[in-house]
C-alpha cells in the first residue's frame, strides 16, 4: 500500500472510530495503564494537551523534551499526544516503531503556513545561506533543511554558526525576528506565523496586568513583537514552566496556549495563573489542533493501534539528517 493509499484508509478509518460510542461506565484511565502495560506502548504528550491526557502521559514536555524522549524509549509503541509534526518527528527517529496520534486531523498552522513547492523555490534563491528550520514544519520542510531548531535551543542552534553565515530562518517570523534581535542577527525570514501566539490582546494582557500589577507577564517566543516587548519572561513551555517554579512571583499572566497552565499549578499550588486572552471573545486562547486530541480518542487510538502515522520512504533519511544535527548539537542542554 502506498502512502497516499494509507492516508486515505486511515482517514476512512478515523471517520468510523470517532461515531464509535464508548461504554460510560469505563474507567478510562485504567484502561489506558492496561493497554499501555500489554501493549508495551508509551504516550508522549505536549503540554497543550487537555489535562486529562497529560495526566495519562508517561511523559510531557516541549518539542526538544518530546523528540528525546521518543529517540530513548524502548516501547513498541508510540502514542503522540500533541499534532502531526510532532508524531512524524517520533516517526523519523523510530522508522521501525509503530507511531499512533489520537487525531489525524490535529495539524498546526504554523506548519501550514511554509508549503514545500514554495520554500524549494525561496532556498534555492539563496543557494549561500544556510537552512534552520523550526521543528513546527513537515518532514518535506525538514527534508530541506539543513538544521532543526525548537524554542528552547534556537538560540544555541544560530549561535553554532558563524556571523558571518548568511541564514534562512523558518518558518515562524515571530521567533526569528526574536532569535534576531537575541543574538543580533539579521537571518532571512520566511513569513510564517502561529495562530495562536499572533491573536493575543494587548490591549487585554496589559489591562489585566493593570488589575494584578504585581503579575509577571511570561510569553512563548512565537508571540507578536509588541507582546513581547511588555514581557517579564519569554520561553519555551518547559522554560516558561521552570520560570514559574522558580521565580518569587506569585502571579502570572501565561501568554500561550492554556494548556500549559496544568503543569504550572501542579508545580505551584499556591500561585495564582491567568490565562492571557485573545482579540476575539474567548476569555483563553486554545490551540483549536491540539484540542482535537481527547481522552476517548487516546483510548481508542492504543485500543485499535490507529491512525498511525507514515513517511514517504523518499523523506526519511533526508528529514531526519537535520534533526539528528540538532539533537547532538543541543545534548548538553537541560531544559
Ligand atoms: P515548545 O513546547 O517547544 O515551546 O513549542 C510550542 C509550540 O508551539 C508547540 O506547538
Ligand atoms: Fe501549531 Fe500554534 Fe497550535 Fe503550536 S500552538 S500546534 S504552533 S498552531
């Protein structure tokens, strides 16, 4: 069966299992720590995750934290609790591990927002700089990179480069445009964005700040410029969660996605987290593909082995090259 073959029947599929009603009197995390345990399965989850899936999770971090643990474990099984680049990643560094996400649906905007054909053509403009690439893209992007990077180790990443190097930044130009301003660069930026980190208010943050002026505003690098410019903190999740462990600050106003905030409490029970809004009406700002992912569908997912998630043979070794280059290039740092 060829891959697009695959993708079809997968979807086919998916359709079949959401209908599929699950009994209410299950227990379903005993039945998950069952299948795990017979299955000999492990799930990886993003901090974005419901915290009912978080909670069910062998382990949870950010991107870096997530992909080494997918390379160290030795289960036959991968559940990926977080969204499609995210579960190709694992896939890319367990060619022969069986790679399952509980939505194959659950893509990312970011990712979305730098197509293949396009990019081939931008790089291939600037055949002297070279390719970084954020781990929020597809394998065909990672395919043509030269090097990954996630939030916690870009700035290690660009550093490793001479000054002097011209470099291409993709795709998100909110984290280049702050790696720039960090390490005084001036990388060429493909013009991608989050749709999550570009919707937040901050006319809303900085009224709420007003409120609790004591609050510490921390945000994830993929915001705006001008959000974050009136931030205390910026990080990546497992940064922005240390930083609240540690910091003295009671209070906090968590610009990125929610469902970080589960963590920052179990941490901190005492502190106080408030989620910053976006320009629409909601009072949070939910990743609407990480959201897609729930308990039920997790079960589902170890219970059947489906979606799983496959590469063109073609991307593999090309994919995974760069990520390996970060990996050992980032070895030494704890995040
Ligand atoms: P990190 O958890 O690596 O900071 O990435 C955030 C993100 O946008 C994941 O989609
Ligand atoms: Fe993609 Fe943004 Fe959602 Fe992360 S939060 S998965 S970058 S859309």
């Amino acid at each position: 069966m060829n891959s697009v073959q695959k993708a079809i029947e997968e979807e086919v599929y998916q359709i079949g299992y959401i209908a599929e009603n699950i009994d209410p009197t299950l227990d379903l995390f005993n039945e998950i720590a069952t299948l795990k345990r017979e299955k000999n399965a492990i799930i990886l989850a993003h901090y974005y995750q419901d915290a009912d899936i978080q909670d069910v999770a062998d382990y949870r971090g950010d991107s870096l934290g997530l992909a080494r643990q997918a390379m160290e474990t030795d289960a036959d099984i991968i559940l990926f609790a977080g969204v499609h680049f995210m579960a190709e990643t694992a896939k890319l560094l367990n060619p022969n591990k069986k790679v399952i996400i509980p939505d194959l649906r659950a893509g990312c905007s970011l990712a979305d927002s730098c197509p293949p054909y396009d990019f081939k053509k931008f790089r291939e403009e600037h055949p002297d700089h070279v390719v970084i690439t954020y781990i929020n893209c597809t394998a065909e992007i990672k395919a043509l990179s030269d090097i990954i990077c996630t939030s916690s180790n870009a700035v290690k990443i660009v550093e490793s480069f001479p000054k002097s190097q011209p470099i291409i930044f993709a795709p998100d130009k909110n984290l280049g445009a702050y790696i720039n301003k960090k390490t005084g660069r001036n990388m060429l930026l493909w013009n991608g964005s989050c749709m999550v980190h570009e919707i937040f208010s901050l006319e809303k943050i900085s009224k709420i700040h007003k409120e609790y002026p004591e609050s510490k505003i921390i945000s994830h690098p993929e915001c705006e410029e001008h959000v974050l410019a009136i931030s205390d903190f910026i990080g990546s999740t497992s940064a922005l969660l240390r930083y609240t462990k540690e910091s003295e600050s009671s209070s906090f106003i968590v610009v990125t996605e929610p469902g970080i905030i589960h963590q920052m409490q179990m941490l901190s029970p005492d502190k106080t987290f408030i989620p910053a809004p976006p320009e629409n009406t909601c009072a949070c700002n939910e990743c609407p593909h990480m959201k897609l992912n729930t308990l039920e569908k997790v079960y589902l997912t170890l219970k059947y082995e489906r979606p799983e998630i496959s590469i063109p043979s073609h991307l593999c070794e090309k994919a995974l090259s760069p990520l390996i280059k970060m990996l050992e290039l980032s070895r030494d740092l704890s995040i």
